[in-house]
C-alpha cells in the first residue's frame, strides 16, 4: 500500500534539518555573547518553512543569542537545536521588536537584545515556538 498523498503542509523537514538531509547550522561566533543575537528574519521564506533549526555554539562559552522571526503565520512552528551538546553555552531567545514570546509564567518583549537575564530568556540546549499570527510566540517545550 501507498502512504498518505497530498500537500505536505507548513513543515517541509520533519524528519530532516532542511528537506535534504544536511543540517543547516544558523549562526556565527558574532552571535555568542547574546548581545548581537542571530536574526531570524534574514533567512530566506523557503528556509522560514522548516520547523528545525541547528544554532551554533562550537566557540560560545557563555550564551548564544537567536532573534525570532516576525510571529506573522499562525500555526509556524520553530524548534531552535544547540549544535554542541557539550558546549558550555545555553541558548538566549528574544522576539522581534514588533513581537512578545509568551513562556509559561511571564513573557518576552521584543528589545532586541537576547542577553539571558536581561531582555530575553534562556534554556539549556532546545526550545519550540508556536506562533499565534498576531506577533506572538508562544514557547511549548525546552531544556
């Protein structure tokens, strides 16, 4: 028998990083003190389509920071992957200025700067983002 037919969706790379089963890795060491934060909006709309994202850390030592995209598409879903398990870093997240990122207790508004502690926040190694469509993201599950 034949698996499901028919339009795949939003999610282009369920299974893979980018549909070809290579990893893309967004950021750079420019990207490691959270103060100058990788920003999502300059990837391309093809790219936006995955749900999976590697996020560099290999020379970061304290944090890496990774801007959000605009939270325009209701139902986008971005799941931010730290690419060294064994780095020291943690991954610090903020919003677009235009957006807020809802996490459990309190929310994120969008400064853009992804220092942890000051206008973002932080998780150990993974965090996954719904957005609403109206300019939220709301966090479903970290480490």
């Amino acid at each position: 028998p034949n698996g499901p037919t028919g339009a795949t969706g939003v999610i282009t790379n369920a299974f893979s990083f980018d549909g070809g089963g290579t990893p893309t890795v967004i950021g750079s060491s420019a990207n490691c003190d959270g103060s100058t934060p990788f920003d999502m909006n300059t990837l391309s709309a093809a790219a936006l389509a995955n749900q999976f994202f590697l996020v560099y850390d290999s020379t970061c030592s304290d944090h890496v920071g990774v801007k959000l995209p605009t939270a325009g598409v209701a139902g986008q879903t971005i799941t931010l992957v730290m690419q060294q398990f064994s780095s020291p870093a943690v991954l610090s997240y903020c919003p677009q200025s235009t957006d807020t990122i809802v996490v459990s207790d309190f929310t994120v508004s969008g400064t853009g700067n992804c220092t942890a502690g000051s206008s973002g926040d932080w998780v150990g190694w993974y965090a996954r983002f719904v957005s609403t469509g109206n300019h939220i993201w709301v966090i479903t599950d970290a480490n």
